[in-house]
C-alpha cells in the first residue's frame, strides 16, 4: 500500500514537472525562434556589399590613367607582335601629340593601340581609330573654320592579368561652352585564344554570382542617381537621369569594363558614349 503511495506521488510529480516544461515552452521557447530569424534576416541584410561613394570611386578611376601598360609580372612571350614593332610592348602609343593654337584648339593625344598580329586586334584598332583619332584629325584639318575653343584629350591605361589584356580608352571634349563630353571604351582580349571576353565569363571564372553583381550595380547607380538629383536641386545644373530599369544595368549587357590591378573588376557607366555629358558611374567589384 505504502509502495503504491509512492508511486502516485511520483507519477504526480512527473505530471508537474511536464506541464511546467510546456508552460515554459509556449513562454519562452517560441521567443527565442522569433529572435533567432530576426538576427538571420539582420545578418543577411549586413551581409550584402556596401555602396561605394560615387565621387570617391570616380577619382579613383580617374587617377588610372598613365598611358602605359602593366603586365604585373605576366609573361606575353607567347604574343605574336606586330612586323616592325617587335620592340614595343603589345600596347603602345600609336599617336603621341600635345598641341596648342591659340584660340583655337588644345589637344593631348595619348592614343594606344593593340601590338598584336590577329583579327580582334586589328577590330580594336579600327574602333580606336574611329572614336578616338578621327575627331582629333578633324581638329587639325579643319583648324580655320573652328569657332569655338576646342580641348580634347585622349588617355589611356592597360593591365594584364594572367591571360586578360584590358585597355580602357578615356577622351574628354569641350567645345566652346557646350557642355563637356567624356567618352570610355574598353577592350579585354585572351592574348593566349585571340578571342574577346565578355563581363559574364570573367564572373564565372572568379565564381562570382551574376546575381550579386547585378544586385551592386543596381545599388551603386541608385546612389549615383541620387548625388546626382542633390546636385541639381542645388545648382540649378542638368544632370543625367539614370533610369535603373534600363537593361544595359545587368551583367549580360555590360560590355564597357576592364580588369585592373591585381584582378579587380570596374564595370564602367560612361553616358557620355551617347549623350553629351561628362557623368560616368563606376562600380568596383
């Protein structure tokens, strides 16, 4: 009888003790999962990349342009050059003119060209010649019917990275008071297939999600977007309206970018290639 007791007793407490766990349970057990997803969704949202200043970014594409090559240590042993400039790196100054004329034009030409025997290379040059060399050779010829002051410069910079040869072309025109006009090209070329390479094959070599690139660039442009709309608010100044929706703002489209010191990645937004302005937007990957 007295073991029976016992045993009431026992199951009684074990009764207890499960109820008070399940009280517990709905308390507080619940809580901690709220919050545990809370600080997921947190630490995603501190997990993606952060936007980059415009202007920074800017000054620093800008301060790239030495007019020279760099190989970073990369052999192109395996290059085959140009007949007659076998001498010269397989980028080199094809045109090097600094002239002035008073009240009428400044120009400083650093104009590069590929130093490579196959038919991409010689399509680089074709496109070099017709952006970048016929309005300076326009500039010349036409010298006496100018009306307007005219300064235009030409620079440019080239990096090698493993096997990606990248050349970025960067002129700047202004025209009397017109508005000043800057035009970026860029080329990336697989010295070893002699073929070119897109933005897209460069992601997926480097195993960076086209997804996540899309997502920067989307955010890089809203920002620059918005400097943009502060600056004319407060001077009055035209600026370019960025419409993110457009299409040229995903990886598939993207064909003005370049590979630069030690692999990094610019992807570069040069309005000016089509409208005469002078704004670019850059994003760093």
């Amino acid at each position: 009888m007295k073991s029976r007791n016992i045993m009431y007793i026992v199951i009684s407490i074990i009764c207890i003790v499960a109820i008070i766990l399940g009280v517990y349970y709905q308390m507080f057990a619940k809580k901690v999962v709220k919050e545990s997803k809370l600080n997921e969704v947190t630490n995603n949202i501190e997990d993606e990349p952060n936007v980059d200043n415009p202007e920074n970014l800017l000054l620093e594409f800008n301060k790239l342009f030495t007019n020279s090559i760099y190989t970073q240590g990369y052999s192109t042993s395996g290059v085959t050059k140009l007949k007659g400039l076998e001498g010269q790196d397989i980028i080199y100054s094809a045109y090097n003119v600094q002239e002035d004329i008073e009240n009428k034009y400044s120009v400083d030409l650093k104009l590069p060209a590929f130093n490579i025997q196959s038919d991409v290379a010689d399509e680089y040059n074709s496109t070099t010649q017709s952006i970048f060399a016929d309005k300076a050779s326009d500039i010349f010829m036409n010298v006496e019917e100018l009306t307007k002051y005219t300064i235009y410069n030409v620079e440019y910079v080239a990096y090698l990275n493993e096997n990606i040869l990248s050349l970025v072309i960067k002129s700047t025109l202004k025209e009397g008071n017109s508005p000043q006009r800057i035009i970026v090209q860029t080329y990336n070329y697989d010295i070893e297939t002699n073929k070119k390479v897109t933005l897209n094959e460069i992601l997926e070599k480097k195993n960076i999600k086209t997804r996540d690139v899309n997502k920067k660039i989307e955010r890089q442009v809203k920002e620059a977007g918005k400097q943009a709309e502060e600056i004319a608010q407060a001077t009055g100044q035209i600026v370019y309206k960025r419409d993110i929706n457009n299409a040229m703002y995903i990886t598939d489209n993207v064909s003005n970018f370049f590979i630069g010191k030690d692999g990094q990645i610019y992807i570069i937004y040069a309005y000016g290639n089509n409208n005469v302005t002078s704004e670019i937007d850059i994003i760093k990957l």
